[in-house]
C-alpha cells in the first residue's frame, strides 16, 4: 500500500526530503536537503548532522524539485551512503545543481579538488535531466508501474512540483479506491504569482494524496506592483542618507529576481534624483553602485542568462527591446576573497551610498556576515531582508531583536550592536503565499483526499490546515 515518510522538512522549513513507498519494498525519494539554524529531521539528528539518518534499502530513485540547498544539500551524503539509482530533475536544474554541490562540498566538506570531481562525475553518471510536462517512468523491480512527471513551480530556474502515477494493479493503491492509478503530488516550493522572470505555477489536474509546503500559510503576500513600489521606496529611504543597503539574498533564485526588479526600476526613473553624497553632490537612480559580491550568483546569473528559453513572456519581451535585465551597466560583480575584503573596508568608511546583494539569505554564512560585522553596528546603514528568516538563523535574530535597546547579534561567537534600520519586505519571497497554496487545491479538478502539510512552522501549519479543511471537507489534512 502507498505510505509516505517524512525525513526532513517536518520540524520547520528546511531539510526537505520525502520518501514515497510504491509497495512494501521499493520507495522514490523526493529531495534530500540541508538542514538550516535550528531546525532538525525529527530523528535526533540536529542541523549540523549531515549524514543520511535512515534506511536507504527501498530507494530506488531520487527526484529533486529544485537546487536550493534545503532540497539538495544532503545529495553527496547520498551517494557516499551508497544510492546509485537514476536522479530526476529538470533540465535547467540538470544546469544549475552542479554548482550547488560543487559549492556545498567546498563550504562543508573539503577543498579537495579530486574529491570534488569525484563526487561530481558520479553525480553526471547518475543524473536524469527531464523536460517539463512528459511522462517518464521510474524503473522498478516488479509489476508496480510509476511514471513521474514535472511541471514548472515558479520557485526559482528549474523549480518544478512532481506528479508520480502509480499503477500496481489494486497492490498500491489505498484501501477503498477504486481508480486505475493514484496520482500522488509533491509540491516542492510553490511560487508567487507573477515572480520576476518565471512563469507562475499552474494546478494539476488530479492530485489525489498530495504533500504540501506551508512556508507562508498564516499570511498572504502583496502583489507584484505594490511589492516593487515598497522596495523602491524602502532603497530610497535608506540610500538618502549615503548609507550602505544590505540585502541579504540566496545565490540562487533571489539574487536574479532582485537584479531583475532593480533594473526595471532604474529603467523607469533614469535622471531622478535618490541620493547625495555628503559633499552635496545629488546621485541619480543610475548613479547607484549595485555590488553583487558572490561568485556563485555571479555562475548562477550566468546559466540564468544562458536559459532564456524558460524566462517568462515579460522577460523575453525585454530582452527583445534592447534591456539586459541580469547584465546592466550599474552592476559590479566580486569575485575573489580579497576584492571582498577590500570592498567591506570601503563601505566602512565611503561616501556614496551603495547597495549590496550577497549571501547567504539567512546570514549563516557565506560572504555577508563579513558585511554585517562591519557594518550593522552604523546607523546609517540599512539591512533589507526579502526572504524567510529560519528559526536559529542570525536573519532571524536581527528581526527579533533590532528593535530592542541594545540589541545584537552573535557571529562566531562575538556580540555585534544592531544599529542600522532593519526592514523587512515579505512580498519578495519566494514562496506562495497563504491564498496561493489554497488556490493551488481550488484549481485542481480532481482533488486530494489526503493533504500532507510540510515546510511550515508548526503555526503556519496549522492555520493553513484549518482553511483547507474549511474548503475541502472531504480532504484529510494530517501535519506530520
């Protein structure tokens, strides 16, 4: 009979991994992610225990939905723990996940350059790239048939939400049903609609068991237009005073949205003033230095621009008119540690006001905590967050307590004084907001008679399990 495990992603947001039994015997994992900040699988194991904390005899293929870390991260685990079946993913993710574990084993594992190629060739050896919208069937060891299917999240580049259609001839199916198949669906990361760049999301047509994230379900995003018109007016607000804007941002997905939004926004305001200098001299929106300082988003930006293809309508129509939506003139791009370095101490003590886009999203890592220790401590500097702050993550920290006296933040074990002005635009995540999710079921015509909500804190789990009961009372919502 059907069940699903849940190895990640239950306690929190992070650490997304499900395991799908197609019978008693054999199971398809969806993701293996990394955990974040303070978030555990729910086993014992805590964030920083990467290694694979549970039976791998079943599986016989892994489908990835996207290259975010939280989905990925725990992938060359895998492989050292001895799964050598096919891996799913879409094409444009076949692109960016090499990257993203090339990354993650230099940050977490070794420098070992053999190591690394070693673990890459056998991740190219196993890989499965798949167009969106067709069928492929997963290969199993007797007459249980299982096709899967991808179809476009709007999560980031790639991100796709995963349908398996299982056929065991009355062995997998639930008990009392009566369908020739049970098609079971994996949200992945749901996008908003109308993200930057990517097409949004479009239901299913069935899902009858479906695993649902639950990042936003206690509250819903604004739109597009009212979004960028708070970021332009949170940017001018903190540029007016030749500060520095932190944005803290994944290399992957978000720093490319935020490009793109700039862009647009310095398009529509050329020759309009949004800051002087303390000399006096006034500075233009053109004016403004955008310093990406992460050589992986630089890398990412790069396939981005090479996928064009899968860009939305209103990016395409862009490009057509001459605009470089991820390449334009304002934009510097740091590459080596020491231009890093160099570039922190300018911002200590510079006199135009700058903005800059650096990861990790969360600030537990990655090149911005040297940013933030230099200079969360001045007031004229502004710290913008546009995603999700984990519990246990400096991010989340700095929300909590920028607004109390004497606030701070610990990085490598040191107290650094919360000082600049801290805002916060939820409309940029993303993730779906509560009404999506719900609509995302509302459109399905067939809809699920088991909903498995994950990727939540436990309030916004609950809150979103009430209002899809409320519309669905026939559905089972469990919250593992």
């Amino acid at each position: 009979m059907l069940s699903i495990k849940h190895h990640g992603a239950v306690q929190g947001v992070t650490g997304s991994c499900h395991e799908l039994f197609v019978d008693s015997d054999q199971s398809v994992l969806v993701d293996c992610g990394l955990f974040q900040g303070a978030e555990t699988s729910g086993s014992g194991a805590d964030s920083n225990s990467l290694e694979i904390d549970f039976d791998l005899s079943a599986v016989q293929a892994l489908v990835i939905t996207h290259v975010h870390i939280d989905h990925v991260g725990r992938l060359p685990y895998l492989l050292a723990a001895g799964f050598t079946g096919p891996i799913y993913c879409s094409k444009p993710s076949a692109a960016l996940l090499p990257l993203v574990i090339e990354d993650a084993l230099k940050v977490g594992v070794t420098r070992n350059a053999n190591i690394i190629k070693a673990c890459l060739d056998r991740l190219a050896s196993q890989l499965v790239p798949l167009d969106y919208k067709t069928w492929t069937v997963v290969p199993l060891n007797n007459n249980t048939k299982v096709q899967v299917r991808l179809c476009r999240a709007g999560h980031i580049l790639g991100s796709a939400y995963v349908i398996f259609r299982v056929d065991g001839g009355g062995l997998c199916r639930p008990k009392g049903t009566t369908n020739k198949y049970w098609d079971v669906v994996f949200s992945g990361d749901l996008g908003a609609p109308y993200s930057p760049l990517l097409p949004a999301p479009q239901s299913p047509y069935r899902a009858d068991q479906l695993v649902l994230e639950s990042t936003y379900g206690d509250r819903n995003h604004e739109n597009r237009a009212t979004r960028r018109k708070h970021l332009q007016q949170s940017l001018e607000h903190a540029l007016s005073d030749s500060g520095t804007v932190l944005i803290p941002a994944f290399s992957i997905g978000r720093t490319q949205e935020l490009l793109y939004e700039l862009e647009h926004i310095i398009h529509q305001n050329k020759h309009k003033a949004v800051s002087q200098t303390r000399s006096g001299v006034s500075l233009n929106w053109e004016d403004i230095d955008i310093i990406i300082d992460s050589p992986l988003a630089s890398r990412f930006t790069e396939v981005y621009r090479s996928l064009a293809n899968y860009w939305d309508d209103e990016a395409k129509r862009r490009v057509s008119s001459g605009r470089h939506p991820l390449s334009f003139e304002q934009v510097t791009t740091i590459d080596d540690h020491a231009t890093h370095l160099q570039t922190v101490s300018y911002l200590q003590h510079q006199t135009r006001p700058a903005i800059v886009i650096a990861a990790s999203g969360m600030c537990a890592g990655g090149r911005i905590v040297n940013y933030l220790k230099a200079l969360l401590g001045d007031e004229r500097n502004d710290l913008l967050f546009v995603g999700y702050q984990a519990a246990g993550t400096p991010g989340r920290d700095i929300l909590k307590y920028h607004d109390k006296p004497n606030g701070y933040v610990m990085f490598d074990g040191e107290r650094y004084a919360i000082n600049a002005k801290v805002q916060q635009i939820s409309g940029y995540s993303a993730h779906a907001g509560q009404r999506d999710l719900l609509n995302f079921i509302k459109r399905m015509r067939v809809k699920p008679q088991k909903i498995h909500l994950v990727h939540g804190d436990d309030n916004a789990k609950q809150i979103l399990k009430g209002l899809i009961e409320m519309e669905n009372p026939e559905c089972e919502v469990v919250v593992p």
